[in-house]
C-alpha cells in the first residue's frame, strides 16, 4: 500500500513515531486513522445512548412543554452560571 502525506511536518513526525516503534511509516498512519474512527464510533455511540430514551418518551408522547430557553435557564441556575 502506498500513502503520499503532502504535509512536510506531518510525514516528520509519522517517520519519527515509526522509526521509533520499528514500522513502516504506512502502519504508523494506519493504526492512527483507525484509532479516530474507533474514536468517532464510540463518541456516535455515547450520543445514541443518551438520545435513545429521549426518543422513546417522545414516541409514546411523554413531551414536555418546556421551551429550550427555560431548559437554559434551568441548567444555568442550577449551576450557578449567568
């Protein structure tokens, strides 16, 4: 497989990580485009967790009438920010 990295500093410090692991400059890139797609999965996964039963009340009409500003509101004086 052949990368080409445009990004002179970029290739730098991939050649550094490389050589200091005993790689390829090719794995070295790889291992880290898939460690950010790992990344990215567990952050979409994080967000379906919290909007799912969200989701679900709202399907079976459990909704509120709060508007998101005095949902705002709410937070902020709990937290005490203003």
């Amino acid at each position: 497989m052949q990368i080409e990295i445009n990004d002179k500093a970029l290739a730098g410090k991939l050649e550094r990580i490389a050589h200091q692991d005993g790689v390829p400059v090719e794995q070295v890139a790889i291992d880290l485009i898939n460690s950010a797609l790992d990344d990215d999965a567990a952050a979409i996964k994080a967000l379906e967790d919290f909007l799912q039963p969200r989701i679900d009340r709202a399907r079976r009409g459990e909704t509120v009438d709060t508007t998101v500003e005095e949902i705002f509101s709410q937070v902020r004086a709990e937290l005490n920010v203003s």
